[in-house]
C-alpha cells in the first residue's frame, strides 16, 4: 500500500509524457488554422505528434 501512495509522482509523470506531445503543437496549430488548409494542418500536426512521443 505504501508504494501506491508513494508513487502518486509517477503518475503525474506518465500523464504528462502523454500529453505533452498532443500538447506543444496544438499552440502552432493555432496560428497555422487561419493560414492553411485545416484537413491538412490537422494530418500534419498528428503526424508530427508521433516522433516527438518517440522521443
């Protein structure tokens, strides 16, 4: 039970390795929608998620 509790960090850890990479070019995202074809900022900005998961 003690490891659990213990562990709460971990968590908060896991959570934002997962996030962060949907997370930091969402801001780019942003900026781009009103410059370009959304459909293919969306499949650019997803497939740019993946290496930086990878890292």
């Amino acid at each position: 039970m003690a490891i659990a509790g213990g562990a709460s960090w971990i968590v908060a850890f896991a959570a934002g390795v997962f996030v962060l990479p949907a997370a930091f070019p969402a801001g780019l995202g942003g900026e781009l929608a009103d410059r370009m074809d959304r459909a293919r900022l969306i499949r650019i900005l997803k497939m740019s998620e993946i290496p930086i998961a990878c890292c």
